[in-house]
C-alpha cells in the first residue's frame, strides 16, 4: 500500500526538499483500516468444504433408506413359451393359441407355475388355466379335451409316417382310415376294403401314466386273418411300432360272435394271456411307466406282470390291424397323460 502524500499541488521537489534548511517533520500516517474483502483461498476452501457436507448428506443410508421406502407391490413375471419341451404339450396348438407361464411366489417360498392358453383374438384374463402345479409337487394331468378336440397335427401324428393325410384347419383329416373326434372322444369306426394297419402316436418323456377308457362296440373278421387293436409304448427315435410294450385286443377267429382275446405283450418277451370277453365290454385302462418297465392296470386293478421297455425315446401308439372287410366299432374317451 502507497504512503500517504500531500496534495497534488505541490512539486516533486517541493515535497522532498526542506524550506530555509529547516527539516520538516514527516506528517502523520492514517490508521490503516483492516480490508474486508476474503482472500481468494480461503473463499474456495469455505465453498469446497459446503460442497463436501451436502454430498455427505446426500449420500447417508439413511437419507436413502427413507426415500426408497416405498410400499410397491412385487411385479409378476410372465415368460411366453415360443417353444414347448414338455412333450405334453404342443408347440404351436390349434387355432393360435398362446402359452404362458407365470411365475407367483407365495409366502412360503414356493413359487407356483400357472400355464395359460390364450386363443387370439379373446380376453386373456377369460383363458381358464390349462396346468397348474408347484415345484415339490407332481406334474399335473393334460384335460382331455386337449386330445381329442380333433386329431392335432402339432399332438399326434399318423401311422405309416410315409403317409401323407390331409389337414384342415391344424388337424389330421383321418376319416379314410376311420378316425374321427366328437366331442372330446376318439373314434374308431372302420371296415376296410383290403387289409389295412393304420394308427396314430404322440411323443411321451419320462415317467407317465396314461389313462383312457376303451368302449369296444365291434370287432369281427370274415377271413381266417388275425385282427389287432394295439395301444403301446413304442420306440420313437426313430419310430418303431415293433419296438415297446403292448395292450392288445385281439380277434383270432371270424365270426359274429368271436370273443376278443385280451394279450399284454413287449419286444422279446412271452405274450400273457389276460382274458377272453366277449364283444361290447369296457375298459378303464392305465398304462404306467417307471423306469424301463411298463404296468398295465385294467378296471383298477394290476393286469399281468410288468414289461420290459427299451431305453430309448418313447411314444404312445393306438393302432390297429384289420383284415379285408373286418369290422371294427371302438371308443376311446377320459384320455389323460400324467407324469410322476
């Protein structure tokens, strides 16, 4: 800071050189007044520690834990099936339908699966629930309805497997080999010109239990040729009918009044005799499969002793084997597809 001078007026000489050689006393220094203004360091160190207490602030768990607080509900998560490996269940069923699985936990911990098919075009929340089960327990049973609306071609499929029926509106057109659906029931009415082997099959994994009910209304032959109506367990990959165990209704005799012979039956292995009935019986039929062993159940009750099944990749067929002009009156109905 400069040092206090005289006025302006005066010379440069004149204010250092004294008048007549007499010295003239220095005039008096002002009292310095203390400067207001903060230093340029000190200004941002204030600012910088400010900065620092609201970001500490900010940043608190605290802080954060009450203004995350928030009571929303658990969002539900649906994931839909673009391609089904349940063998179960068609990869792209009838009429466009949709699958989807929707994923709920509980309370318990156990999440609960729900599948839905939606058909386009209709309310989603109006679908009921196709399956429905939990983890720790078992895989539910497929409605038969599922079955037997009509012959699916995305669910069943035709053999001979170098056949190429006709299909309408996603279903096999089977009428000329004597299929046909009503109502959820499979039909089998049919009395060939030629000897004729025809059949139907659906691709089964695992353990299962396979459940229907068989009404056999007629079964004759005019020839000295055995007639056959088979439902087994047969090899799928690739697809043998020779290969599996069977139920077989058996017509050995012609006649109107033949009686049918009940066989169980697999690959290498003796034929057991079950029974001889007479024709228009029914049979609550269950075909379980454990491992590699096959157990037939007739009217609630074991029938025979197990089969032995190959280990390989496993189909359900029904088919039959009908001479020329056989007669052939069936009615499959309750059919349901469980697994353990």
């Amino acid at each position: 800071m400069m040092p206090y001078s005289d006025p302006s007026s005066l010379t440069s000489k004149e204010r250092t050189t004294p008048r007549c050689g007499t010295p003239t006393p220095p005039p008096p220094e002002r009292e310095k007044k203390p400067d207001k203004k903060l230093e340029t360091p000190v200004l941002i160190a204030m600012i910088s520690a400010v900065v620092t207490l609201i970001t500490a602030i900010l940043g608190s768990p605290l802080l954060l834990t009450v203004i995350n607080k928030t009571d929303t509900p658990a969002s539900t998560s649906a994931v839909e099936l673009v391609t089904s490996h349940n063998s179960l269940l068609p990869n792209n069923p009838p009429g466009g339908e949709l699958f989807k699985a929707t994923f709920t936990p509980t309370e318990s911990g156990t999440d609960i699966i729900a599948f839905t098919s939606t058909p386009q075009g209709e309310n989603p929340t109006s679908a009921p629930p196709l399956l429905e089960s939990t983890f720790t327990s078992k895989t539910p049973t497929a409605g038969a309805a599922s079955f037997f609306q009509c012959i699916a071609v995305d669910l069943w499929f035709p053999y001979p497997t170098t056949l190429n029926p006709e299909i309408s509106n996603g279903c096999w057109n089977l009428a000329e080999w004597g299929f046909s659906t009503d109502q959820g029931r499979l039909l089998l009415v049919h009395n060939p010109v030629q000897d004729q082997q025809r059949g139907i099959y659906t691709p089964i994994s695992g353990d299962v239990d396979i459940r229907f009910s068989v009404q056999l209304n007629e079964f004759r032959t005019r020839t000295k040729k055995v007639g056959f109506l088979n439902f087994g367990i047969v090899q799928n990959d690739p697809f043998s009918i020779y290969t599996g165990g069977y139920l077989s209704y058996q017509q050995p005799t012609p006649g109107t009044a033949s009686p049918v012979r009940i066989l169980v039956s697999g690959s290498n292995q003796a034929t057991q005799k079950i029974s001889v009935l007479e024709v228009s019986f029914q049979h609550e039929v269950l075909l379980s499969i454990e491992d590699d062993l096959m157990m037939l159940y007739l009217n609630g009750e074991q029938t025979g002793d197990p089969v032995s099944l190959p280990p390989t990749d496993r189909a359900f067929w029904m088919g039959y084997v009908l001479p020329s002009k056989g007669e052939l009156e069936v009615m499959i109905t309750n059919f349901t597809i469980q697994t353990h």
